[in-house]
C-alpha cells in the first residue's frame, strides 16, 4: 500500500508541473486529432510522428514505453458489458498479470460487480470519462464535469478516491484535453497496439485477434483492447503465455510512468 502511495505522489506531482509548464502553442486548442501511428513490425516500435510525438511530450502523455525492454501494459477500454470481462479477468488473475480497465460510466453502472472485482484483483481503473463524449469539442467546464463525474461515481462505487490515468473516447483529443486534464490531475494514456475489435457482434474468431496482437508485439507496447469482443476473451491466454515465450514481461502503468520518468529505484523500493 505504501508504495502505491509513493506512486500515486510522484503522478500527482509529474502531472501538475507539466501543468504549469506547458507549451502556449499548443495551449489553443484549436486543432482535433484521432489517435493513429504507424503499426509496429518486426519488433520495431510503433511511431506516432514528430507532431504527435511534441504534442504529447509537452503533457506528459504516453502511448508507449522504453525501446530497451520487453516490457508489455495490458490495457482494456469498457463501454458496456457483452459477457467477455469475467473471462478476460480470469486469465488475467491466472497468469498473474496487471491491467489497466478505462470505464464509462455506463459501465460502472451496468456491470458494478465486475468493476468491484477489478479493484479487488489488484488491477488499476482508468478514466474513460462519464459519459463518452468527443472530448474535444467540449469547454474546459465540461471536460472537468466528465472526468469529476466519472470519479465521483468509482468513488461512491469502490472508495476509490479518484484516477490518475485518462483516455478521451474513440482517441480524438486536442491540446486543450491534454492541458485540462493536467490541471485535474490525469495523465492521458494512449497505445502502440490496436486492431478493429469493438464491434460486439462481428466474430473472426481468437486466431484473428492472437495474430493481430502477435504481428505488433513490441517492446513498451502500450496494448488496448476492447472486452465486448469474444475474440479477444478467448486469444488473450494464448498471447500472454506465447509473449512471456518470448521473453516479455507484463507490467502496471504506474511501471510504465516510472519508468517513462527515471525516477530512482530507491523511491521505488525503499521501506516505509
């Protein structure tokens, strides 16, 4: 417990600097991106661009880790449920392996006990805010209602205080999304491995989904996935086991911003 307070501290703090000092010419707004890059291949790492690359760095966002390590974050976005998570948490408890799970908060609503279990389970509850609205076409005021709503229903759900880690809805953002949610406190979490799955009733079976996963496997690898989709539910085991085959381990955003910070190893491992 103590060191997920140091974790959450050190967030906390990276996410309000970056507040402070970000970039005023990216501070307008103006522009709306959806989140795309250049999928990995043969290990090489995914590329978001020079733009994107600036953009982000200048918040602190993420949507990938070290090139040095084979290291994988398992992350799953939940609109609705469609009878799959209990599966997925299954394999995720078997093979000892942490998740992060960004929820609407229709699915806190709608499928509360699987929400309890994830908690329970040990994984980390990420913000994929209340409502799923085009964050970027909000004001400031209701970008900060989506999020403060969101929490105020974990934490009413959970005792969860609050998130640290934010997604915007379909992955289309702008500076301002990036620049609020820093004064709120989140740090906007994006990915280097996706594939078409979230379309709950269109089947191409676990070989599809595995293959998908496989072919961009690379180190850092920020992985998103939807968990209304059957494929993924029954690939899931079958890539963790052939991905540690290879060599990678699976770790916790919170890893992955420490990491991504350099932060000392004595923060991480000293005794309370």
């Amino acid at each position: 417990m103590w060191k997920q307070h140091i974790v959450g501290a050190v967030i906390a703090t990276f996410i309000i600097a970056a507040a402070i000092s970000f970039n005023p010419f990216f501070a307008s707004g103006s522009d709306e991106y959806h989140w795309g890059f250049k999928r990995a291949k043969g290990g090489e790492q995914a590329e978001a661009g020079a733009q994107l690359d600036k953009l982000l760095n200048q918040y602190g966002a993420i949507y990938k880790g070290k090139a040095d390590k084979k290291v994988a974050y398992l992350t799953f976005d939940n609109g609705y449920e469609n009878g799959f998570t209990e599966s997925i948490l299954d394999t995720l408890e078997k093979e000892k392996v942490p998740a992060t799970f960004f929820l609407t908060g229709h699915y806190l609503v709608s499928a509360s006990d699987l929400v309890k279990r994830m908690v329970q389970d040990g994984h980390t509850i990420g913000n994929h805010s209340y409502g799923h609205p085009n964050m970027a076409r909000l004001t400031r005021d209701g970008m900060r209602a989506e999020w403060r709503k969101f929490d105020g229903k974990l934490r009413e759900l959970t005792g969860i205080d609050r998130t640290t880690y934010a997604r915007p809805p379909e992955g289309i953002f702008n500076a301002k999304v990036l620049e609020v949610g820093n004064a709120e406190g989140y740090r906007h979490i994006f990915w280097s491995v996706a594939f078409k799955d979230w379309l709950k009733d269109e089947r191409r079976g676990a070989d599809y989904a595995y293959n998908a996963l496989m072919d961009q496997l690379h180190p850092g690898a920020v992985i998103l996935m939807h968990t209304v989709a059957q494929d993924n539910a029954e690939a899931l085991p079958m890539f963790i086991a052939e991905a540690k085959k290879q060599g990678y381990t699976f770790l916790s955003l919170d890893d992955l911003v420490l990491e991504y910070e350099d932060f000392p190893v004595a923060l991480q491992s000293s005794n309370p």
